[in-house]
C-alpha cells in the first residue's frame, strides 16, 4: 500500500503499526464486502477515491455500511465534521473508539489491511525461527525426507517423512504462510505426554516454506478407524481404552491450565498399538493467557458447549463437555453427533433441555458419564482427573 498524500508516504514503520486500519485504494464496493456480515463498530478507513488526499472511515452498524469523509485541511490535519479536528489519523480514530460524536457508532473492531497482516506474517516467522532455535526444535531441511501425501490438514498437505531415520508426519504449507500454524507449533513444543501427539520439529528457512514434523501415527484418526470397522471387530474394553487415553491426556492438559477447544474424534489419533493420543492444536490455549479471538476463529458448534458458543467462555470444563460428544462418537463408531438436527438448532434444542439418544449397547456407566459432561453448569461436570478415574473402574470391568 502507497498512500496517496506525502505525508503518509513518509510514514515511519513503527507509525504504519499504530493504523493497522489504513486500506489503500479500494472501492466502495470491495469495501462492503469486507464488511458485510460484521459486527457493529467494525470499521477500516481506505484511501478516497472522489477526493485525492482524503480518507474515507467506512463502519459497519445494523448490517449496514456507513462511509464518512476524512477531510485533509491545509494544515495537514483532518477532520469529520470540521468541529472535531485532529493532527493525525491515529488520533481520530483514539477520538472515535471513546465516543461516537456524531458516527452511527463508536469504533470498535479494525479489519487489519493486507499489507499490515503481510508485515506481521513476516515479523512473526522471523520471531518464531529465534524462538524455536532457542528451544532446539529447529529442524535442518538437509535432514528431511519428504515422501507421499497421507491426508489433508487445516494448512495445506500432510505428508509422510523420514527424519533422521525416524518417521514422522510432515505439514506442509506453501504460498501463504499463517501465524496460526506457528502458533499450534510453538503450542506444541510446550507438551510432554504420551497422549498428546508429539512435535519432532519445525522446517524454516529463506525459501519461506513452513514444514511441522510430528510423531508418525500408523493407524490414522478415529473416526475412519471406528467407521472402517464397527462393532463386531472393536469391542467395548477398546472402546473404554481410546476414552481413557484421551482421558488422560486431558487430564494432564488440565493440570497445565490448557484448553484444547477442539476436542472431537476426528481429532483423535491411533499409533501402531492403537494408543489413542490428541491432535490438532490450532485453537488450543492457556488459562493463564486467554485469548479474545472467539470473534475470528470458528468452532465446532456440534462438539462446543453452550457458555462457550454463546458467550465465549471457555475452559477445561467447556473441554468436558466436548469429551462427553467424543464419547457419544466413541461408542456409536464415529456417527456424526446431533442426528437429524440442522446445526442452527443444536444450541436451541440444548437450552431446552434436549440430550442426544444413548448409543446402542453402551453401558450405562458410560451413559451416565456422558450426562454428567453435558450438564449446562460448568461447575457441575466432571473433572478430567475424576474421569479418568470412572473410566479405570469401566476397564477394569472388562479384564477382570
């Protein structure tokens, strides 16, 4: 983006940070699409195409767009309404956010221009090779080797390897490098056990290519496995086993004060002796530093619960209840949850008391455990260390 006043060509690197909502040259049009479908206060100011010089503050509110003209005076100051008048940009929208003056709406929420999000992508992988250097996790691209696709993840391609003589799975993203998968691989580098899928390392060098080595997982996700097999060759002592590995890594994550808010079977998966660990980090976070991306990330309503849907609460306890729709899947062998129920309504039928049919042939002790995960007081579920402790007393049931 080149601005189209001298001033703001001149603008230093650490100015163009303050405005992460400076759009260059785009139309009205692209600029209601961007808009379109946001929240109240959702604003960016572009560049004016009627008026060189002059900005225009484009802001969303009651499923409109709303486009003001930014005057640029001769004093190189600029203004709305020519009462209010400010040195800088960076000052009128400070103005705007504390009070709406006139605006349809205080400003709320920026929508961050291509080029600021490009700056902050290169940033963040020069950052994040420091850091992963610094753990010992970075990988040499000389000692990768990269064979067939084995499936598709959230980036792009996943890829089995050989890494120093050991196999592992390779995610491969080109053209496009995201925060987000640096980020699910710095998250990573964090845990330690055996029930959560390992990170081997992390490829990253000049050529910009973004390789994530993880623990090679022989058996694949648990919902092939289960639908590829069915009851008749997967008994319940199996059943109760998986539930329990994932139980268990769990537990450990809830003793970091982690939450996974994504847990689900497709997310599940099964190594060589069928050892059930967790997967797919991406929207993991920490207790201790919660995020407030709830607005910007999408989240498996099916599997999610209700405080977190509705007001973005969540917690080892909203991990409960997603373990208790796991555990539905579980014993059903990898049916999709809520039957018959558009997905529109799975909120609705819940607050009014609505809880999904027992699986055929599921013990009880099983039901009832599922029960307790999807009660709609978070304080009232379970903790994953007193599941696992239930689901050791199930199996033991079942070798005794």
């Amino acid at each position: 983006m080149v601005p189209s006043n001298s001033n703001e060509m001149l603008m230093s690197t650490s100015t163009r940070l303050q405005m992460p909502w400076l759009h260059g040259k785009i139309s009205r049009e692209k600029t209601e699409k961007i808009l379109a479908n946001t929240s109240d206060g959702t604003f960016l100011i572009r560049e004016s195409t009627n008026y060189p010089g002059d900005y225009t503050l484009c802001l969303s509110y009651n499923k409109k767009v709303e486009h003001y003209r930014i005057h640029l005076l001769e004093n190189n100051h600029y203004t709305c309404d020519h009462e209010a008048i400010f040195p800088n940009l960076v000052q009128l929208v400070a103005h705007y956010k504390r009070d709406a003056d006139g605006l349809c709406h205080e400003l709320v929420s920026p929508v961050i221009s291509d080029d600021m999000k490009a700056h902050l992508e290169n940033s963040n992988i020069d950052t994040k090779i420091t850091e992963f250097r610094k753990a010992g996790i970075l990988v040499n691209r000389k000692d990768l080797v990269i064979g067939d696709v084995i499936g598709k993840g959230e980036f792009g391609d996943v890829y089995c390897g050989i890494y120093l003589g050991q196999k592992v799975a390779v995610k491969s993203l080109k053209n496009g490098i995201t925060s987000d998968l640096l980020a699910e691989a710095k998250f990573m580098s964090q845990l330690n056990n055996i029930h959560l899928v390992a990170l081997i390392g992390v490829v990253m060098d000049d050529t910009r290519e973004v390789n994530i080595l993880t623990e090679f997982m022989a058996n694949g996700n648990l919902v092939d496995y289960l639908r590829s097999r069915g009851r008749y060759q997967v008994d319940k002592r199996q059943l109760i086993s998986i539930a329990l590995n994932v139980a268990e890594g769990m537990r450990y994550m809830e003793s970091q004060r982690l939450v996974h808010r994504d847990l689900a079977a497709r997310n599940i998966l099964l190594d060589e002796n069928y050892c059930a660990k967790i997967s797919d980090f991406g929207l993991a976070q920490s207790m201790d530093k919660p995020t407030t991306d709830c607005a910007s990330k999408v989240f498996p309503v099916k599997w999610t619960s209700v405080e977190a849907l509705r007001h973005g609460k969540f917690s080892n306890k909203s991990d409960v209840w997603s373990f208790g729709i796991l555990l539905w899947e579980i014993f059903s062998f990898g049916r999709v949850p809520y039957p018959r129920i558009p997905i529109q309504d799975v909120v609705r039928h819940i607050e009014q008391g609505y809880r999904m049919e027992n699986p055929e042939g599921c013990p009880q002790s099983i039901n009832a455990l599922m029960a307790e995960t999807w009660n709609l007081d978070p304080a009232c579920r379970p903790t994953f260390a007193q599941i696992c402790v239930q689901l050791r007393r199930n199996l033991q049931n079942y070798i005794s």
